[in-house]
C-alpha cells in the first residue's frame, strides 16, 4: 500500500445513531419531565455505546442501569453485540447473556409483576432468553462470517499459488523437453557440418574451397556455442536469470565481418543501453544479414543507425541482388519472432520490399 489508510467515517456515524437511540429509548419507559437520575442514565447509555467498539465490556456494563432500573434494552443490547463480536471468550459474553436476562426479567414494571402468573412468567423468561441470546448470536454469527471471508480469501491466494507453481512446473518440463530436442538433433547435425568443413579444409587443394570451408567451420563452431548457450537457458528455470554471456552490439563488427556481404555503416548507435536492447539490436541485423544472404546473395547492405533522448532506430537496407535466391528450409518465422521481441521491449520492428527491388528491415526501441 502506498500510504496509511483512513479510518471510514461510517461506523462513527453508526455509533452516533445507536448512541442516540440508546438515550431515546430510556426517554421513551419515562414520563416527562425525567427525574435527574434518569437524565444522568440515558446520558451514562448515549456515552457508553459511543465507546462500544474500543472498550465494549466497560460499555455493557455502563449500560446495565439502562436495563435493570428503568427496563430500557437497546442499549445494553447494541453493547452486548459488541462485546460478542470483540471477545474470543465465549464464556464472558455467557455471563453478560445471563446478567442481562436477568435485568430484563426482574426489571419492576408499572403494571405490577406476578409471579404466580405461570403463563405471563413464561412469556417473560422467554423474552429475557432472546433479549440476552439475540445479540450475542448475532455479533457471533457476523464474526464468523468474516473469519470465514478471510479464509476463503487466503485459500483463493494459496490456490492462486500453486497454479501459478504448476503452470512453471509444466512450462519447466516444456523447456527441459526443448532443449534435449535441440541438442540431440541441431548440436549433432551442426557438429557434424563443422567436422566436414575442417577436413574438406584440410584436404581440398582449391584455395577458394579451403577459404569457403573455413567459413563453413567457424560459424559452425558460433553456432554451436550460442546454441550450448540455448540449451543452458532453457534448461534454467522458469523466471531465473538469462544465463550470460549474450551477444551485444560489441559483437556487431564480428557478425558483419563474418556476413560475407558489402556492409556500409551509417550513424553509431548511442550507449549507455540496455542489455535487452542490445541484444535486440544484435538479433535484428542478424536476422536480416540471413534474409539478405538467402534472398539476396550479394547484394550491398547498408545500416543505418540513429539515436534520441528517448528512441534507437536501427535500419538494415540491402540493395537488389543479380543473383538468384538460394533455397533454404526456413519456417518462416524470423521476422514475427524479431516483432515480439521489439514488442516486449515497447518497440516495434518494420519489413517491408523497396522499389528498387530491395528490401529493408527497421528496428525502432525505446532508450530505456
């Protein structure tokens, strides 16, 4: 919470009224004018129900004259309710149930009390049990009522809990799951490709073979430790730190060199960024380095970066290309996946074909 919470004023305004109606119903058993005794006792009433809440027992027991002397109950009721809803003994508010039956039957009334009336003395033990047990009955009940509201609503948060620790449990499996498929089949084809490079390397007496073949081989053994790299994220669980080291835009000049391709550098890009948004930068010239060998073999790339106090845009434009695209298995999905990335980082990420036959790929982030 951000601060301290007031108190409600409502249950002021309900002390004030149940105070008011206490001292009304003293002034109702009199005639008018009241002796000062029993002007004292209906402010002694009006006073003690202001204080129920904080101290309810003191107030009951201020508002037993109301009951035993006069025969006025609402007070020492509204009390008894309080003193029901306060006390966790349910012995005490026993005796306070005995106490003001009692005053409610013994109470002299003007119309004379006779005992050997058995049916009028029946009608009056009656009345003094649900006087004394109505209050107390009800200030239990809507103490248990919200007892039970706060256990609901810790057994909601428990159940909130464990489906939140079962869907990382199942999303842990998944990963685990991932990351064996990953690196039983693309770490073994991968490794197998760099195996062939080196001795085609080592074998070939074409110079240009040699020099393909070493490029075949080094970005088969990148690819494997940035795979390696996959596999210990995923296999890391669900929530825990991304396992370092990630590429940033310190390994730009690595990737450009190793692209093969006419690469022209507009702009740097400002630092002091974001590890994410480093690496968004560096998955996105990445990815578009590969459209561009795929779709364009060749062809002249030119990066564009640019930096504000508040946005980094990165464009990667390629020129178009004489030669025929090369036809690799691709799923398809490398542009929406650098879209959801961008997303998650407040950005976006544009692709879209130039009139010249060109393409180009536009990475737009917040600073921070």
């Amino acid at each position: 919470m951000s601060g301290p919470t007031r108190r409600p004023r409502l249950p002021i305004a309900v002390d004030l009224f149940v105070a008011a109606v206490g001292a009304f119903d003293v002034w109702c058993y009199r005639d008018l004018p009241l002796a000062p005794w029993e002007v004292g006792i209906a402010v002694l009433t009006a006073a003690a129900l202001l204080v129920r809440r904080h101290a309810p027992i003191v107030a009951f027991v201020l508002t037993l004259p109301a009951a035993a002397v006069i025969g006025a109950l609402l007070g020492p009721m509204a009390a008894l309710y309080s003193v029901a809803r306060s006390s966790a003994h349910r012995g005490i508010v026993a005796v306070f149930v005995v106490v003001l039956g009692l005053s409610c039957l013994f109470t002299s009334d003007d119309d004379g009390f006779s005992l050997g009336d058995l049916e009028f003395l029946l009608h009056e033990i009656i009345f003094a049990v649900l006087v004394g047990v109505g209050p107390a009955a009800l200030g239990w009940l809507v103490t248990t009522r919200e007892r039970l509201a706060r256990q609901m609503s810790e057994i909601d948060r428990v159940y909130a809990h464990e489906r939140t620790l079962q869907v990382a449990a199942a999303r842990d499996r998944e990963r685990a799951e991932l990351a064996r498929e990953m690196h039983d089949v693309v770490s073994h084809q991968v490794s197998l490709i760099a195996v062939q490079a080196g001795a085609l390397q080592m074998v070939s007496a074409d110079q240009d073979a040699r020099s393909a073949a070493d490029v075949i081989r080094k970005l088969s053994v990148n690819t494997l430790d940035e795979l390696r790299h996959m596999v210990k994220v995923l296999r890391a669980p669900a929530g825990a730190d991304e396992i370092s080291p990630q590429p940033t835009i310190e390994h730009l000049p690595a990737l450009l060199s190793a692209s093969d391709l006419p690469v022209e550098q507009i702009g740097e890009l400002p630092t002091n960024l974001t590890p994410s948004t480093e690496r968004a930068i560096y998955r996105t010239v990445q990815e578009a380095l590969t459209n561009v060998r795929k779709h364009a073999p060749g062809a002249a790339v030119t990066i564009a970066s640019a930096g504000t106090d508040r946005t980094v845009t990165v464009s990667i434009t390629n020129a178009a290309s004489a030669d025929s695209p090369i036809v690799l298995p691709s799923a398809g999905s490398g542009i929406s996946g650098l879209r959801q990335r961008a997303q998650l980082l407040g950005g976006t990420v544009t692709a879209q074909p130039l009139s010249d036959g060109g393409w180009t790929v536009r990475l737009q982030l917040p600073r921070g």
